[in-house]
C-alpha cells in the first residue's frame, strides 16, 4: 500500500515475487551497490530468494534498503 508502483506482491514461503508496474533494472543495480542481491524474473518482476538461514537482523536490513530503494525508483518516475 506504500509503494505505488508496486503491482503485486505473490509468493511461497521464503520465495517472493514483487511485481512492479516499471521495469526493475535500476533497482537490481541500486541493490548490488547497497549490498543486496536481488534477482529478477522478467522485465518487472524482483525475485526474493533468501537463503533459509536468515537472520531476523539481515531481514530487516534488506526490507528497509528495499524500501529506500523503491521509493528513489518511485521519485525518478514521477509516481
């Protein structure tokens, strides 16, 4: 509900798919610069595959940078 450019958000237990209504590219390299790695499935959509053994410290850290980075993707489009 934040985010207005997100479209949809689906996934399976740790595996997450956010469907964005842009494509993703800008935010996969904004990620790699802030140390996440995120992967993509088709032009618009980031994969989430975090590895089972998370920590609830590095969850965090990846939902807050993602959400910094979202919101700079938000600011270039206008949205």
């Amino acid at each position: 509900e934040k985010h207005k450019i997100i479209r949809e958000i689906r996934g399976k237990g740790l595996m997450i798919g956010v469907e964005l209504k842009f494509e993703v590219k800008d935010i996969l390299m904004d990620g790699i610069k802030n140390g996440i790695l995120l992967l993509y499935s088709g032009r618009n959509i980031i994969r989430l595959l975090p590895p089972l053994v998370i920590s609830e410290d590095d969850i965090t850290k990846v939902l807050e940078t993602l959400d910094v980075l979202i919101t700079a993707e938000e600011k270039r489009k206008n949205v």
